[in-house]
C-alpha cells in the first residue's frame, strides 16, 4: 500500500492515512487510486439537490458543508475520509460513541451521492502486533469481523470540498456493554457506492471503564525553546517578541502554564530564552521577568537544551570537533540598562559652612564635626563670625563606578534538576556520534525507537529504561511521539481528539499486555513551535486516564540490574541538513572576515554567529524550505554587509611621468559604522609598478578618497586590477580594472622641450641686444663721416664725453 509524504495530509490525518484500504474499480470505468490516508475515485452520477440522512438503531447523524479544512493536505486526485472519535476516542460506559467523519473530494468532478458507514468492533485489541496488524492491514475479513452501528446517504460534495459529518450512536447501539473490560476497539468508516468502496479509514475507540490493573508509567519530555529564530539583526528574543510570547496567552506563557500544571512533566530549556530576558537588563518587559521567575521557581525535572536547540548530532556528523556555541553577548548588552537607578540620579551637594549674603554669618554644615558639647557650635564663636572667609563651593559625591555587566556564564545560568542529558534530533543518532557526545558533556542521552532495537525475544512493549552501546539511554516510543506532535499542532478539535485516540489506545494496549507489570513509556513533544493550549489539554488528558500515570523521566543506573540492552540502529540528519550547516558555517567565516573592518569587530560576527547558531535548531528538521530560507537570509546580511564597501566609478586613467599616484575613492554604506581598509593595486604588466597598499578610514554614509602610488615603466596601454581589502589583506567583494595610458617619459621630454625653449630665448635675446649695440655704434659713425662746420669736431667731443660720462 502506497503512502502519501507526512506533509500531504492534515496532522489529525495522518495516523489514518495509513489505515485506509484501497478502494475497488466503480462501474469497471475508474481505477481507483491510494495514497496516504484514503482511495477513491469520483463518480459520474449527477449531484443531488439535498443531503440524505439514514439511521441504524438509534444512531443520531447530522451532516453539514464547512469550510475547507483538511481539502489543502488531502491526497489529490483521491477522495478521502477520515474518522476522529470525540473526547480522545474516549467511550464512557452507559455513554455514545460520536464520531466526526470528514470526506475530502479532491478530484476535478462532482462527487455524487454515497454511503457512509460507521463500523465498531466487540473485541478488544490487547497486544502491540494486533494494534498495528488493524491499522496497517487492508484485509476485507477484518472489517467483516465489525459490526455496523451507523449507516446513512451523504450529499453531493463539489470538487475541492469537504464535508464532515458528525454521528452520534448511543449505547444501546454499540456492541459491547457499560460493564466489559475497558480497552480498545477496533473502529472503520467507510465511503461508499454499490457495492464499491470510494474511500476507508481505520481508527480505534476505548472504552472508559474500570481498570483493575497496575497503570504503564508516562514520562512525558517537554521542551520550551526559543523557536526558529535565524535572525543576524535580532539574533536573540527582541522586546516585542518577548512581550507577546510572555504575556497571558502568549505562546510562551501557555507553555509554562501547561508543564506547571503537570508537574511530572520532564522540561528542556533553551539558554537561548534565558539570555534573551537577562541580556535586557531593566528594559526586559515585566511580563518576561515574571515569567522567568516562574520558570525558575518550576517543580518539574528540568535539563539544558543546547543554546537555540542547535542538533547536536548535526554538528556531529557534518564533522565538528566542538559544538557551536555563543561566548559573547556584548552586542546585546546595553550599560545604561544595568546602572543603578541611585547612581545615575544627579549628584546632591553637600551642605558645607556658607556665609549668608545679608549678615555674614556662616549657617552649619549637617555633617559638621564641630563641638557642640556645650551647646555653642564652634563656628558659631566671634572669631567664626568676624572672619571674612570666602563662601564655601557645594561639594559633589564622587562619581560611582560602573556596576559590572553581566557575563555570557551568568546570562545562561539556571538551577538545572538533571546535568548531562543529551537529546538528539529523532532517528538521527550514529555510533560514531556517540563518543562525541561524551566528549561534549553528555552522560545519558534520550533515543527513538527507530535508533535502538528491541531484545529479540520480547513479547511485550518493554520499558524505555536501556543501556545503549554503554549509555544509560531512554528509548522513547516512536508512534506516541507522533501522537504527541499531532495533538499539540492540532488546529481543530477533530485533529486533536484523533492524536488523543491514538495516545489513549496505544497506552490502553501495553497496559493490557502484561496488566499487573507496569513499565515506564516516554514520549517526547516536538522540538519546533506548537500551541501551548493543545499542549496542556493533552498533559491533563494523559493525566486523567486510569490506566497511565505521569512520571518523572528516569534514566537507568549503573546498579540498575533490570535494565535492559538495547542495540544502536544509525540513522543519519540527511545531506539537506549537511548542506545547511555547510551554509552556515561558510557565513560566519565570512562574518569573522568582514567584521575586522570595524573598530569592534565582534560587534559585527557575534550576532551572526549567534544567529547561525540559531539556523541549526533541531526543528528546522520539520520545515526543510523555512530552514534554507533562514541559511539564505544568514547569507544574504552578510553578502549586503560586504557590498556596502564599494569602490568609485573609475574606469580609465592617464598616468604621466614616471612616479606618480593613481587617484581613488572608496564608499561607505553600512549604517552607523566607520570602516577601515586597505586599498591595492595590482598590474596586469610590466608596464607599472604599484606599491603597498594603502590604508584608508571612511566614515558612516561617506566617500573618502586615497592615492596609490604607482610607478610608470613603459608606454602604452594596460589595466591594473584594485582590490579593497580588511586590515589583515583578506579581499573583499568590491574589486575591479582600471585601464591606464601610460606615457611614462612624457615628463623628461616636457623638460627637455621647455629647457631647449628657454635656452633659444635667452640666446634670442642676447643677440637682440648685441645687434642693437652695434647698429647705434654704426649710427653714430656715419653722423662723422658726413658732419660740417666749424664747430663739428667740438660737438663730437662733447658726445664722446657724455657717453663716456654715462658708462
């Protein structure tokens, strides 16, 4: 028989969806088909305009249309049933049987009218292979063997609809008396037309009624967890989610509520939950503070869950040498909400001897030291009084030390009942986990019965007390593990009342396998987020039932001589859950690298860790795709993180002259933090040569700007690559080419060029002013030659000795 995924049908399904028999062809037209919990294949028959309703005996049946509730998670293509006992599957003696019989069509017709059937078997069920030979079993002799008390038409039902339908059979109608021996029985409902089944579905009811037996001892593990949480900008419980979940009707409140009121109940408490309170300091709402209080002051055994219930055994198998754990809180830790509220008031003077503005005279000091034994206060003396001192400053208490902040230790500190205990993720455990286990602290450790074997010649359900390849070991009960899930995720009562039904009879069954030898089951509740209504409605139903009675969890000791051996079955997280921590821890190297551009670098890489801690929670194992979305989202802060470092739009550059410095700038995005990085050039060719690279701070929401040095070797055309770097020289992701024209001796030639042109106008210059000397010398001597006149030579001399006056 073929099984739909668990996700395919809706919680308070599931246990039937493995109990439903396949149906037959209809009319030799359609083949009918199973999945998961029913079979069933539509029939072309027109739609009825009313619902008909039929009785056997005294069986009281109402039907009516609902919201689709469990049509989302039904098999597609398939019709289904699904049968929910009320009260837990609970049938008082002298009391009816009601049932809520759910019918999803979830093919593309009409489903036309049939026929509901409700069958309840006399004999009780009384060993673990009977109980899971009817409910796995699609054998028509055993529905043969049942009798019929409720049989009546249903409506039409539209394809995508669903329809429950709510049936009443009193006592007279079942088949067994108020006084028989309490136990379960056998229950089916069956869908049908003619003489074909459309759809089955197999449950079990329990009859109420005096258990003259010794009880089978429950030891119920809750866990109370911080929930999946992966958050690097609220990596802890924030204020308002701390508000909510504390508050009356709070998930958290309701989870507390429900374990107090069980004080057997075993609680596993997640350090992240205390810290996230404490790390608040006097900001922590008052609901919160109350509530850890409430904690604290618990009845119950209580254990330390791994901080954000990280799977130990992922860790282990992906090939950690030590468990990931949170060292430093600093992040989250606000001083002013840890300083004394005396301490931060404003300072009050002390009053001290002052002189009055109107007389003179001085007004005692309160803590003055002065003799008054005679009654005459010593300042009080002429002496005080005819001194003209000057008026004494107000005095300030000195300034208090800081209080101390708290420590990661004192943060997750709790009065733990039980050290030691290490509770892998369900059928996940391999032996050579084991031996890290111990290396990490564990001295007992909690198993499923799909990761420990029974002994080979038991006969009965033995007890969870086992020594497990040398561990003192419970082994939990698989099948109430899921009941327990079921239940405390139910959305509606009828999800709730089949889970119940199934806790109800599978304890009902162990009790009467070996009536007056009582053993200790365990069940375990699921490690994600569940509501803590369904919870406590749970507990106090386990508690109320007369052949179970709560317990404590016990391990066995090392004198415990009944203890019985129990061998490993490895089983394995899966490579989804080795590719998340891969994506983990790849993020919080990379956190640790980035975060040394900051002036606080664990500022940075702690929230990320403390959040990548939290991406490796156990109950991620439920929510696959929710669990790569928060790696993802872990992934994506970081990546965000390292591009707002970005360098300027530069492409191209000319460099000119050999030594020279390349102009750069540099961006800083991140919010409220200054960052300091190394700026590098590297060659492509032998054209340049760069030198080391230069530091460069950049403020919050700012450019800076650097040079690099740079040294021209040749002419031409070639690209440099610049890299951004942290402090330490690890690259970052901001990087890129820049192409540069080279004229590395375009310097010396502009030299060159302006000296040999200075040179030409000085020498231009100098033989202007020769030419010019010689062309006045040249004047001169032919005014000589041509003078006449007496006087002419007496005028010469005159000229000759005024120039040779000026030189």
């Amino acid at each position: 028989m073929d099984h739909a995924p668990r996700a395919a049908v809706p919680r308070f399904l599931r246990a039937c969806a493995r109990r439903v028999v396949p149906a037959t062809l209809l009319a030799s037209l359609l083949a009918l088909g199973v999945a998961g919990g029913a079979s069933a294949a539509p029939t072309s028959q027109p739609a009825a305009a009313t619902t008909s309703v039929a009785t056997v005996g005294n069986a009281v049946v109402g039907t009516a249309a609902v919201e689709p509730r469990a049509i989302a998670d039904a098999p597609d293509d398939q019709v289904s049933i699904y049968a929910a006992p009320a009260d837990g599957g609970l049938v008082q003696p002298g009391g009816p049987l009601v049932v809520e019989l759910v019918v999803v069509n979830k093919t593309d017709a009409e489903l036309a009218p049939a026929q509901l059937e409700l069958s309840v078997g006399s004999s009780t069920i009384d060993t673990r292979f009977a109980l899971d030979a009817w409910n796995e079993s699609s054998s028509e002799a055993e529905l043969d063997r049942l009798d019929l008390v409720a049989s009546l038409g249903s409506g039409p039902i539209a394809a995508g609809e669903t329809t429950t339908v709510s049936v009443s059979v009193p006592a007279d109608g079942l088949p067994f008396e108020a006084a028989d021996d309490f136990g379960p029985r056998p229950m089916a409902a069956t869908l049908a037309s003619g003489d074909s089944k459309l759809a089955q579905a197999r449950s079990t009811i329990v009859l109420n009624g005096t258990a003259a037996v010794e009880p089978t001892l429950v030891s119920t593990v809750v866990p109370i967890t911080s929930g999946l949480l992966a958050d690097a900008d609220e990596p802890l419980l924030g204020v308002d989610t701390l508000l909510e979940q504390t508050a009356p009707g709070g998930r958290l409140d309701e989870i507390l509520s429900a374990v107090e009121a069980s004080p057997n109940a075993t609680v596993a408490i997640d350090p992240r939950l205390l810290a996230s309170i404490r790390v608040l300091g006097s900001a922590a709402p008052e609901s919160a503070i109350s509530w850890l209080d409430r904690l604290t002051a618990l009845k119950n055994q209580t254990f330390e869950l791994p901080f954000a219930d990280a799977s130990l055994t992922l860790q282990s198998q992906w090939g950690a040498q030590q468990p990931l754990e949170v060292t430093n809180f600093d992040f989250a830790i606000d001083p002013a909400n840890f300083a004394d509220p005396a301490d931060t008031a404003t300072p009050t003077p002390t009053p001290t001897a002052t002189e009055t503005t109107d007389t003179g005279t001085t007004t005692p000091s309160e803590d003055s030291d002065a003799d008054t034994s005679n009654g005459v206060d010593a300042s009080a003396t002429p002496e005080a009084t005819d001194a003209e001192s000057p008026t004494a400053s107000p005095t300030e208490e000195p300034e208090p030390l800081a209080p101390p902040l708290p420590t990661a230790e004192s943060l997750v500190s709790f009065p733990y009942s039980m050290s030691g205990v290490v509770w892998p993720q369900a059928g996940t455990v391999q032996s050579t986990d084991l031996d890290k286990f111990r290396g990490w602290g564990g001295e007992s450790i909690i198993l499923d019965d799909t990761n420990a074997g029974v002994s080979a010649d038991a006969d009965f359900t033995e007890s969870a007390q086992a020594t497990v390849a040398g561990w003192n070991a419970v082994v939990a009960e698989k099948i109430l593990d899921d009941a327990f899930d079921d239940a405390v995720h139910a959305t509606t009562d009828e999800e709730w009342n089949e889970a119940a039904t199934r806790i109800a009879t599978l304890l009902a069954v162990v009790t009467r396998e070996l009536p007056y030898e009582p053993r200790t089951l365990v069940g375990t509740v699921t490690r994600d987020e569940f509501d803590g209504e369904r919870l406590a409605q749970t507990l106090q139903f386990v508690d109320g039932l007369s052949w179970a009675a709560t317990t404590p969890l016990t391990f066995p000791g090392d004198d415990d001589t009944d203890r019985r051996e129990a061998s490993l079955i490895d089983g394995s997280v899966g490579e989804t859950a080795f590719n998340r921590m891969t994506g983990v821890m790849q993020t919080i190297e990379r956190a640790q690298v980035i975060s040394t551009i900051f002036d606080d670098p664990l500022d940075y890489s702690d929230p990320v860790r403390t959040a990548g801690v939290g991406a490796l929670s156990t109950g991620w194992a439920n929510d696959p795709p929710g669990a790569q979305t928060a790696v993802s989202g872990l992934r994506d802060h970081v990546t965000y993180t390292e591009s707002n470092v970005q360098l300027g739009d530069t492409t191209e550059a000319l460099i000119v002259g050999r030594d020279t410095e390349l102009p750069l700038f540099v961006s800083n995005a991140v919010k409220d933090r200054k960052v300091t990085v190394l700026v590098e050039l590297r060659p492509t060719t032998g054209a340049v040569e760069t030198g080391d690279a230069v530091a460069l701070s950049i403020e919050p929401n700012s450019m800076s700007r650097v040079g690099i040095p740079i040294t021209a070797i040749a002419n031409g055309t070639t690209y440099v690559t610049v890299n951004v770097m942290t402090p330490e020289g690890e690259p970052l992701a901001s990087t890129k080419q820049i192409r540069l024209d080279v004229r590395a001796e375009w310097e010396s030639i502009a030299i060159l060029i302006a000296s040999i042109g200075l040179a030409v106008l000085f020498i231009a210059g100098l033989v202007r002013t020769i030419r010019r000397r010689r062309a006045a010398v040249a004047g001169d001597s032919s005014d000589d030659d041509t003078g006449a006149g007496p006087d002419a030579g007496v005028e010469t001399d005159t000229v000759d000795a005024t120039e040779s006056t000026k030189e």
